[in-house]
C-alpha cells in the first residue's frame, strides 16, 4: 500500500515560536495590569511567571485596588 503525498508532507517537528512575538505578548500583558490598577513600578520589577498569575484572576486585582 503506497502512501499518500498528503501524509508525506507534514512536519515532523512543531515550530518555535518566535522571542519577538514573546516579547510582544509579555509587554501586553503588563500594560494590562497597569490598566487594571496596579502599580507601573510594581509591574516592572515583576517576572513573566507573577504576571501571568495575576492576569488569571483580574477581579480580585480590581478589588485590592480599591
């Protein structure tokens, strides 16, 4: 049984993605802590990983700023 050119042709490894894209994402995500009230130089000290944590549960960052 021969197999398809279809099958032949997919990519064996996932692609990457890119530090650009990566950057851009991480900048996003802290302005948008900033715009839901946290401090801009609290944000800046903060690692990728905190602000993720969060951005997972914006109403309680809502409710602590007030």
């Amino acid at each position: 049984m021969r197999l398809k050119r279809k099958y032949q042709k997919t990519h064996l490894t996932r692609p990457r993605k890119g530090g650009a894209a990566k950057r851009r994402r991480q900048s996003d995500q802290k302005k948008r802590l900033v715009t839901l009230g946290v401090n801009e130089a609290k944000v800046r000290k903060m690692n990728p990983r905190e602000v993720l944590t969060m951005l997972k549960r914006p109403l309680k960052i809502a409710k602590d700023s007030e």
